[in-house]
C-alpha cells in the first residue's frame, strides 16, 4: 500500500541554528498534510498544516514546504531551541474526514 | 481545538485480561480515532470510531480483539481483549472537530504494559 516515510531517524542541531525535518509520500491523491510535535509522554501535538493547492505556508518560527512534483515535504524550524526537542511526524490525508497517514517519526535533538 | 480526556493515563495489566480505555471530548466532534503506537514507532491507526454504528476497522485489526463503542459524539470506548505482551502500546484517541479545520487533535495517550 502507499506510505508516508521519513528520510532520517534521528536530527541532532546546535542550539540557535535552523533544523529541516524532510518527509517524503508517495500517494499522489494526498491533499491535506500536517506536521506533529510528540514530546516524551504526550501526544502528539499539531504544529503546522498545509494543503496541495500550496507549496509553503509559515507559522511561528515553523515554515511547511510542500514539492508536490517530487512528493516530498519539509518541516523549517528557525532558531531552534532546546524545547523543540521531540519526536516529529508527517501525516497526510487524502479528502476531507478521511484518516490521517503517519510517517515513521524523527527525533530532533538540540545540543546547548 | 479540543480538550480530549484519556482515561487511564497508564496501566499494567495481566496477560489474558481485557482493558478499556475511555476518550472523552470537550465538544461534538466529527470523527473520532484509534491509534497504537508501538514502543519507538510511529502512530497506526486501529480503527475510525463510528457514532451508532460499528466501528470502521483497518487490516490487521479485528473487533474481537479491539471492540469499540461511540455511545454519542463526544466519546468513545477501546478495548483491548485477552491481552498480552505484544499488546503492550501507547494507545491514542484521536478527533477531527465537526466545522472546523480538518487537523486531528489527540488525547494524551493511555500507556499499556501487558505482563
């Protein structure tokens, strides 16, 4: 069946610099995707989203890309910090109310 | 956004034995889920919790081993029948808010140990 994949598993950036969390899919009917914080313990926390009718939208320190060409997405985050360390997903959906696709997760690891 | 409830958090539990865990939403909700996310892995999804009718499961899990129940639109029940030590899991609720965006919204997580 199709899949959403993460091309790392582990990220580990000085604390400060910017981190590129990079996820690649492989449904092409996929039009919804978002990105997921899961710190340790919790649940997965809803970071950013971004539909297939764009190719970038900006949060608060985050930026989403989407490359629908080569079906791949990335997660920006400037200025990270030591509380940006977590587990990251990509999900993606295709159609409004289906179910979401989880990618296989990469823990970003900020040194001080 | 959405306050979701788990209930319990975290529980050890005998092989054999069956375990249910209860989600509960703050407001009506379109679409509520259940994932599992085994130790180091990524979320999969068990089933979509269906309100007054069965519930929607996906390959590789059956209702007579993941029965669920969705009385009304703001919760919805998980059971883990016969258990064992490959059940152990986090176990995730998750919703979709009826007229809002379409971002799913999770419960903290009820962490399993099947000994």
């Amino acid at each position: 069946g199709e899949s959403v994949g993460l091309h790392l598993p582990t990220l580990s950036v000085q604390e400060g610099d910017n981190s590129i969390i990079n996820c690649a899919y492989s449904n092409s009917a996929s039009d919804y995707f978002i990105w997921y914080k899961q710190e340790s313990g919790k649940g997965p926390q809803f970071i950013i989203d971004i539909r297939s009718n764009m190719d970038k939208r900006q949060g608060q320190r985050v930026t989403v890309l989407l490359n629908k060409t080569v079906k791949h997405l990335s997660l920006q985050i400037a200025a990270t910090q030591p509380g940006d360390s977590a587990v990251y997903f990509c999900a993606e959906r295709t159609g409004a109310n289906s179910k979401l696709t989880f990618g296989k997760g990469i823990t970003l690891s900020v040194r001080p | 956004s959405a306050v979701i409830s788990q209930k319990p958090s975290r529980d050890i539990c005998q092989r054999g034995t069956s375990l249910t865990i209860q989600c509960q939403v703050d407001s009506q909700v379109t679409m509520m889920f259940w994932y599992r996310q085994q130790p180091g892995q990524s979320l999969t999804l068990i089933a979509t919790a269906n309100q007054g009718s069965e519930a929607t499961y996906e390959s590789g899990f059956v209702i007579d081993k993941f029965p669920i129940s969705r009385p009304n639109l703001t919760f919805s029940t998980l059971t883990v029948s016969n258990m064992s030590p490959e059940d152990s899991s986090i176990y995730l609720c998750s919703v979709v808010i009826q007229g809002g965006n379409t971002e799913a919204f999770f419960g903290q997580g009820t962490r399993l140990t099947v000994v």
